[in-house]
C-alpha cells in the first residue's frame, strides 16, 4: 500500500474509533465508508475494515448490516488479491458488493497524490 494511501487509510481508520469510543456509530460508520474506498484494494485493510463494519451494524442492531459485513468479511479480501473490488464503493449493506461507484472528491486527491 503506497504510503500516502496507508496515512490516509490509517487517520480515517482512527477517526472512526473514536466515533465508536463515544458510541455515535453513524459517524464511525462514515468514516469507515472512507476508509473502505481508501484500503479496498488491499487484502488486510479491506478485511480490517469490514470487521469494523460488522461491530458498527452490531451495536446499532442492524440485521441487514450484520449479515452484510459477514458475507463482505467472507469475500472482501480475496476480492482485493484477485485485483477485482469495485473502485470507489462504500462498503455498506446498502450497496451492492461490486458496485463501483463515484470517489470524493478529496479521496480522489489522495489517490493522485499517490499517483494512482
């Protein structure tokens, strides 16, 4: 992971916690949806991420999340060693596992920063 992506990943990642930390899990989850387009084409950091997901669909009771995030912790990093995740999604229940969908803006930067 190029380093600039690997800081970018880690202070979303950090942020996210401690959303969790403080129990305002919709914003943990925003976080962690940053942090998915950022790491999703690395095997551990996409894996990571979605364990993250299932604890935040787990404290908010969601059915539909829980069962998500098992079938993405399943699937997600196999879908980054195969080079196939979907550039730019989100990572929640409530896209498709290969939708690829439109990067922010300031994600976007991150990736031309590291000359991706």
């Amino acid at each position: 992971m190029h380093p600039i992506l690997k800081d970018a990943f880690h202070a979303e990642m950090l942020t996210a916690k401690k959303y969790y930390e403080r129990g305002e899990y919709r914003d943990c989850f925003h976080h962690l949806e940053r942090a998915h387009v950022l790491g999703q084409r690395h095997a551990w950091p996409h894996t990571v991420n979605h364990w993250w997901m299932l604890k935040v669909g787990m404290r908010l009771g969601s059915g539909r999340e829980i069962f998500g995030q098992f079938l993405r912790l399943v699937g997600g990093g196999i879908t980054s060693l195969l080079g196939r995740a979907p550039i730019g999604n989100t990572g929640g229940a409530n896209v498709g596992i290969m939708t690829p969908m439109p990067i922010p803006e300031d994600l976007a930067a991150i990736f031309r920063q590291a000359g991706m």
